[in-house]
C-alpha cells in the first residue's frame, strides 16, 4: 500500500488541527480523499461540489493535469535548490512571468504563505522608509475585521479579536481604521455600495493623531474576505490611495484571496484600478498544488534596496528556505498557464452577474439579513441566534456538507468563492442548496 492509498485514518487524535473545534470534528468528521474538477470525494465515494474553492486557492478548479505534470516532472529533475547565493532557473522564469501580468511591478519577492507574505511586505515597508530617510515611520495601520494571517506582525494589523486577544502585546504603533460593513446603509446591495467611501478619511484622523512622519504603512484587503466578503463601498479604495500618498504613507492590498482571477481580473488593483506601493499573494498563485505566496513591489522600493545598500553587501536581510520552492514555481507556471489557455479571468468575469443573481435569489430564505457579491465571491448572512452566535452558520454548513456542498462559514455569514471553472448549472445547485438548508436550519 502506497501512502496515497491511507483514505481512512485510524487515529484522529495525534492531529491537532488548524482553525477547528478539534472535539467536535473528531466526533464527527469530514474527510475529503480525493478530488477531480470542481468536487471533493469523501473516502466513502461521496461528491461534495467545493464551493468555496478549497479555502478561496483552488481558483482552476482540482487535480488540473498540466500542474500535476510539472510538478512531477520537476520532481524528477531538481527536488529542491537553496534560495540564498545559489538559485535555479524557474525561480527567476515564474517570478518573470507574474510581473509580466501586471505594469507597474517589475519585481516579486517569494514565500510559502499568505501569512509569509504579509509579513515580508510589512518588513520591506520599514525597511524601505528607512532606506529613504524615513525611519521614523514605524507605526501601521490595518482595518477592523481585516484578515492577515497568522504571524505576528498579521495579526497585529489583523482585525478579529479571537485571533489577536491570547496573543500578548504583538507589534508596537498599530492602530485600525474602522471596517466598512454597515447592514443599514447596505443590505443587499449587488457589487460595489455607494455608502462608506468616506470611512477612509479614518486615515486622515490617525494622522492627525500620530503625525504622517510616525507612520510607514496601511494595510488593507480590497475586498475582506474571511470574515465574510466585505465589499468596499465605492470610492473608498481610491481615497485611502490618496490619502496614503498625500503623506508619504506606503499603501500595501493584501490580495491573498483576491489575486490570481477571483474578481475577474488579474488582482484587485487592476479590477478597481487602484495601485498600492505593494501588494501580497498565495493561494491561486500555484492553484495551492503546492504551497507558495509572492510579495510584489514598485520599482521605486526594489530600488531603494539596490541603492542604499553598499555594494557586495545584502540588500534586504530577509528569505525563507523555500522561498522559491522548484516544485512551487514548476506548479506555479502551469497554474498561469491554465489560467491563460483557458481564459479563466475573463470567464470569472462574465459569470459573476449570473452568480450575484443566484445568491441574491436567497434574499427571501429564512434568516437572511444579507446577500452581498463581487466577481466570483459572494456571502449571505444570517441573523444569529441570541446568545449562539455562528452556531446557525454552523448548523447550515454541515447540512450544506451532508447535501453534498461545500460552503466556508465566519461568524454567522455563509461565505462562496466557487473555482472559476464553475457552470452555470453548478452555480444554480449551489443556491438551490443553501435555498433547502436555509429551510431547515432553526
Ligand atoms: N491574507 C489574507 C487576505 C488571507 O485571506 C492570509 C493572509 C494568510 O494566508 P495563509 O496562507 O498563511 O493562511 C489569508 C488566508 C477563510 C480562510 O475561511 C481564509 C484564509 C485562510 C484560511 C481560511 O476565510 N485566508
């Protein structure tokens, strides 16, 4: 028997798993052994249609056989080479190809995560107001119920008060800007709202708080997506834009779950056309075959790298050992391909009005208090329970399961990114699902 032939496990108990009520998974769980296409096959042959694209990174849909065939036949040729003082060739061919995808970021720095990558960029915005006189701008700012990651420094910017609370005093100087959701101004608004742009001018008051010259960066996702696909009312993005520039303040997009197609273009700062100084990946970077994130920068940081360290010296004191994993890059080549060959942007693009119709199809069921979308990301929200918050999130998630549907749950919200290979009639199940759960959850 083979390793990949273990499609039950006798011990669940060794395990200690990431993001989960351990207790109640293991008194029940839910395995997934294999995938093909847009389902999940659980050991016992059932077909779960993956509705959420994994965790929002399977954006080409599983098991793609052109990224299976380079990874394996990179394996065979180069299982792994240092990234530091050596190198090898595909490293420099991928990162080469993804600044081909977009104008203004002539260079990519690697990592193995998103949480990897968020930190990287918070460095690379230190040490780049150092590098330019600026080393009195320490301080960063995040959002409320924005999503980092997991590191320190992500969840120091991060927003959601279980990930921050256990965790001591984290970074020092980092403040938040308040997030955007309002159920009032806008419940069930279709894409963009057109309440809020002015959330943004919270910048201008931590500025005048703190002073410009005391702050380095201002993090944000474009559209927040793990707790619950916040859509940024009109206007915003382009404000904070301003607002950054206007003081000397770097703008980093964390595009962990926006990059690589999920709104219908290359990333968020193409689709809003709103260009941060910096802006992180992962996830659909590899089509998450293999874990890999990318930090893209403007020229004018890399440069300030290149020009204000002494020559022979090391510019920028920071890597990981597989930073540029061979097998990463090999996946992540073939996963741009796929994209490219099967134009799966343009058709993230031309679904997303019939999936904003679908979900919001939903606005009537029982309990729902919101249905908002963007491109290929959608969310319905539910009113908790008194005293139980996310427990009916819960409830419909494992009906959702038990229905053969895979949908990701925060707070009370049911959250949707479906892989961009998604048809149509794959999109009309996915309502006609949750439209049958939402009748039976109490
Ligand atoms: N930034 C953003 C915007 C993310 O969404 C990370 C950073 C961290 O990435 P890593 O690769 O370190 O996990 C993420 C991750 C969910 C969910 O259900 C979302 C993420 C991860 C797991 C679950 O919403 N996003």
């Amino acid at each position: 028997m083979s390793i990949s032939d273990v499609n039950v496990p006798n011990d669940l108990d060794s395990l200690w798993m990431p993001f989960t009520d351990n207790r109640s998974f293991k008194k029940q769980p839910r395995l997934f052994s294999e995938a093909e296409g847009m389902f999940y096959i659980t050991p016992e042959g059932r077909k779960v249609l993956d509705g959420t694209s994994g965790l929002w990174c399977v954006n080409a849909g599983h098991r793609r056989r052109p990224i299976i065939e380079a990874v394996r036949r990179q394996v065979e040729k180069l299982d792994y080479a240092p990234g530091f003082q050596v190198g090898h060739p595909l490293s420099f061919e991928f990162a080469s190809r993804l600044t081909g995808m977009v104008e203004e970021y002539s260079h990519v720095m690697f990592t193995n995560s998103g949480s990897e990558s968020v930190d990287t960029a918070l460095k690379i915005a230190l040490a780049y107001q150092r590098n330019i006189g600026e080393g009195s701008r320490t301080r960063f700012v995040g959002r409320e119920r924005g999503y980092h990651g997991v590191g320190f420094g992500g969840i120091s910017v991060g927003g959601i008060s279980p990930n921050r609370k256990m965790f001591g005093n984290m970074l020092n100087g980092i403040d938040h800007l308040r997030h955007t959701h309002n159920l009032d101004k806008n419940a069930f608004v279709r894409g963009q709202p057109d309440w809020g742009e002015h959330l943004a001018d919270d910048l201008e008051s931590i500025v005048a708080l703190h002073d410009a010259t005391t702050i380095a960066a201002v993090i944000v996702e474009p559209v927040a997506g793990s707790t619950g696909v916040l859509v940024p009312p009109r206007g915003y993005l382009e404000r904070l834009r301003e607002i950054c520039s206007k003081y000397g303040i770097l703008l980093i997009f964390d595009e962990v779950i926006t990059g690589f197609g999920r709104l219908g273009d290359s990333f968020a700062n193409q689709y809003f056309d709103v260009k941060p100084d910096i802006f992180t990946t992962a996830k659909g970077i590899t089509n998450a075959t293999v874990p890999m994130g990318a930090v893209f920068v403007r020229d004018g940081i890399y440069n300030s790298f290149m020009e204000s360290a002494p020559e022979n010296a090391i510019e920028f004191f920071h890597g990981y050992t597989y930073s540029g994993h061979p097998l990463a890059c090999a996946a992540g080549i073939a996963t741009l391909e796929v994209y490219r060959d099967e134009d799966l942007f343009a058709r993230a693009a031309q679904l997303a009005p019939y999936f904003e119709s679908a979900i919001h199809s939903l606005c009537d069921c029982k309990n729902v208090i919101d249905v908002r979308n963007l491109g290929m990301m959608g969310a319905i929200e539910l009113e908790p329970i008194p005293d139980k918050p996310t427990s009916r999130a819960m409830a419909a998630f494992q009906k959702a399961f038990d229905a053969g549907l895979l949908v990701r749950t925060t707070g009370d919200t049911i959250a949707l990114s479906p892989p961009l290979i998604v048809e149509r009639e794959q999109i009309d199940f996915i309502s006609d699902t949750i439209r049958g759960v939402l009748k039976t959850v109490h």
